[in-house]
C-alpha cells in the first residue's frame, strides 16, 4: 500500500492594509537671502544698529560683511535694490522670533467667554461674576451671560428674566447688548465692551 500525498494547498491571507510609505517633508525655503544666496546687483546696506550705510554694488557690501566678520542677510527687496543688513545670522533670527512673540502677544483676542449665572444666584454671587465679566471685557472678550433654567424653574420665567436683567447694572465695564435669546434650557445675554 502506498500512501498518497499531501497536497498542500496554498493558504489565502486577505492583504488587509497597505503599508504607507512616509516621505520625510520638503525642506522649506529659508525665510531670508543670506550672503551668497543674494543676487540683487545693487544693495542698501545696514549695520546691526540699523544705521545706513548707503546703496553699493553687491560685491562691496559682501567685502564689507568679510572684514566686519558678519553674515549679509537680505530683510526686504524693491524693484531696483535689497535692502541688506549686516548682522549676525543666530542674533538675527533671535531678534525676528522676539519680535514675532510680541506682536502674537499684542493680537486682539477674540473670541466670546461664557458667565452661568444660576437661578438661586444671591447678590454676592452675582456681584463676583460681574467682576469676572469686567475682567474678560478688558481683555477684549465677548461675554455671554447665560442662565440655565431646570424643572419648575421654567414656570417662573419672568423672575429669570429680572435677575439676569439686575446683573447688567453691576458691571463696571461700560457695555452693549448685542443680543438676547431665549433658548429651550433658559436665557443669554450677549455683550461687549462699548
């Protein structure tokens, strides 16, 4: 008796993922022309301090940046010149993202803050939210004033109505009413700085 083969049959895994390939980013382009890189024939030429030292052709600026022992970096171009700065290349970016951290600081906020003032809310509680409101308009925020009604809170409407109503006068702030809505849950008052 002979024994019969096994005959293996291939096994069919399912290719359930592709491999994704990840391709390292493009390098960016520098942000500034720095000596050779620039190409402009002629070049108003300034030195660390910001003081002019006149229109020269590029390869006597480049001479002058040589002997001063600092890079040429390029900050603006005109039609006919760039405008060049002789400086060196780590205290000019340093200086740039200064500057650039304190006009992101200087921005306008916008945007809109949200003040829950409760039903039960007594006085003093409403008063420390009026400060808090003050202090968000100062910065250049929008306030929402809202008041969340819950249960039999939404039979007595018109006292939450007069309670939101008496927290507007204890704001120091001077302020405008942009909007009043009514919502299923209960009340907002939008304002903002006058």
């Amino acid at each position: 008796m002979g024994s019969t083969p096994i005959i293996s049959t291939p096994v069919f895994i399912p290719y359930m993922y592709q491999r994704t390939s990840y391709r390292p980013s493009r390098p960016q382009p520098p942000k500034f022309k720095i000596n050779d890189f620039i190409t402009a024939p002629t070049v108003r030429v300034l030195d660390d301090q910001g003081e002019n030292l006149g229109v020269m052709p590029l390869i006597q600026a480049r001479q002058i940046a040589k002997e001063r022992g600092v890079d040429m970096v390029q900050i603006a171009q005109t039609p006919t010149e760039a405008v060049v700065k002789l400086i060196e290349l780590g205290k000019f970016k340093y200086q740039q993202g200064k500057k650039e951290q304190k006009e992101k600081s200087h921005e306008k906020k916008t945007g809109s803050k949200i003040i829950r003032v409760g039903y039960l809310s007594q006085q003093h509680d409403l008063e420390t939210k009026a400060k808090q409101a003050d202090k968000f308009m100062a910065d250049g925020y929008q306030v929402e004033i809202s008041m969340m009604l819950r249960g039999r809170q939404k039979a007595h409407q018109d006292i939450a109505v007069k309670k939101l109503h008496s927290f507007l006068p204890l704001l120091a702030t001077k302020h405008k009413v942009i909007r009043e809505n009514k919502t299923p849950r209960g009340f907002i008052i939008s304002i903002s700085r006058a």
